[in-house]
C-alpha cells in the first residue's frame, strides 16, 4: 500500500505551518482536512478536498 503526505510548507499559509502528515491516502486527506479546518480556518467543502487531493505526493521509500 502508497503512503502519501502533505506538507503544509509547500502551500503558502499565514500561519508559517510546518506540519508534515503522511498515510495512507485516505487518512492522510482526513487528517489534512481536519488540521486545514481546525489550524487554518478553512470550510470542509470538496473543493477544499479536491484541492488537498490533488497536494498529496507519494512518500519516499525510505520515509515510509
């Protein structure tokens, strides 16, 4: 099974985010959507899903 991850570095945020998450690809979109709303002030909306989805990379064999 693919780990994927996330990492909030690479998507422009005014919090200066530095949180990492990594998982399967569901969990990881699960996760992400939560700590988007909770940390981020986002709305759960599919197109914020859509958008985080679309972010997830795979992990590297060495990090999974």
């Amino acid at each position: 099974m693919a780990r994927k991850m996330i990492d909030c570095r690479k998507v422009p945020n005014d919090i200066g985010c530095t949180l990492t998450i990594a998982g399967t690809e569901e969990e990881t979109l699960e996760a992400a959507v939560s700590h988007a709303v909770a940390k981020h002030g986002h709305q759960d909306t599919p197109e914020l899903r859509e958008m985080i989805r679309s972010g997830l990379e795979d992990v590297s064999p060495a990090m999974a």
